[in-house]
C-alpha cells in the first residue's frame, strides 16, 4: 500500500472498529485534546478550511481516484503524516486517526508516517516522531467527487 502515489491503485482493505468516549465537560481538560471543529461536504460546496499552523494526518489509503485529490486540493509545504499502511483501506479509518491524534496530543509528539507513503515533495511528510508544541491536528479524509471530511483537535 502507497498513499499518495496517485498513479497506481494500491488499497489494501482492512477491518476494524473504533470506539470514543465524549464529553461535553468544559471545566475538565482532556490529556487527549479536545474536538475544535469538525467538517464535511464536497468541496465545490463549502470549501475546505486548512489552516496552515496545524499538523495534518491524512486519509489517503491507496484508492487511485481518491489520492490523486490530496495533490490538487492541499497546499505546498503543510507538515503531514499518512497512517493508513498501518490499518488499511477501510470506512472507519478517519476514527483510527482520531485515536491517533489524540494520542499524539497526549504525547506531546506526531508519531512518523509508515515508510511506505510516497513522498512526492508537496508535503513535508513526517518521518521521524516530532513535537506537537501547540498546534492543532486535523485529520483530512479525501474521497471521489471531491468528498471530504475533517476533524481538529487541539490540547485545551
């Protein structure tokens, strides 16, 4: 499986389930981060809000028609991970990085990206474990007809 080599289909299906434990509780601070804002659409309906200080995990999981769009849609430069060699290509995989984003904010560091996602120099693709300091995570799922999903996290 190679996220982001848009020019082969590399998907490999996966299984899996996911399960979180919300709270609406504003006087607690979570060691996991809190959700700052969530967003889904198509992008010639609304748009897609990137902000270019946060931290970007992204959901391209080798499907050819739908990686291609993480080229075309996403700015030069942005610092991103891609974990989906780890679980495959599956419906829940944008829970998987949740759990990974909060993970991360709860250890104050973003894990690097498996070796197998392809590094075509839009990105600076996370490689080795680096501090979060305090900026946001956002994970970014892309699909056909310009579908997208997005969840942000942040330590509060």
């Amino acid at each position: 499986m190679t996220p982001l080599s848009s020019d082969i289909q590399s998907a490999i299906p996966g299984e899996g389930s996911s399960f979180f434990l919300l709270s609406n509780e504003r006087a607690a601070s979570s060691e996991y981060g809190t959700i700052v804002d969530a967003g889904m659409g198509r992008v010639e309906d609304k748009g897609i809000n990137l902000s270019e200080d946060a931290v970007y995990l992204l959901g391209a999981d080798g499907h050819k028609g739908c990686d291609s769009l993480y080229a075309e849609l996403i700015p030069w430069g942005i610092e991103a991970a891609c974990y989906s060699p780890i679980y495959g290509s599956l419906p829940i995989g944008p829970a998987f990085d949740m759990a990974i984003a909060a993970m991360s904010i709860r250890e104050g560091k973003i894990f690097a990206s498996p070796g197998a996602v392809a590094d075509q120099g839009k990105y600076k693709i996370i490689k080795k474990d680096s501090p979060i300091a305090s900026r946001s995570i956002t994970c970014l799922k892309l699909a056909r007809e310009a579908g997208f999903g997005t969840i942000t996290l942040a330590s509060v």
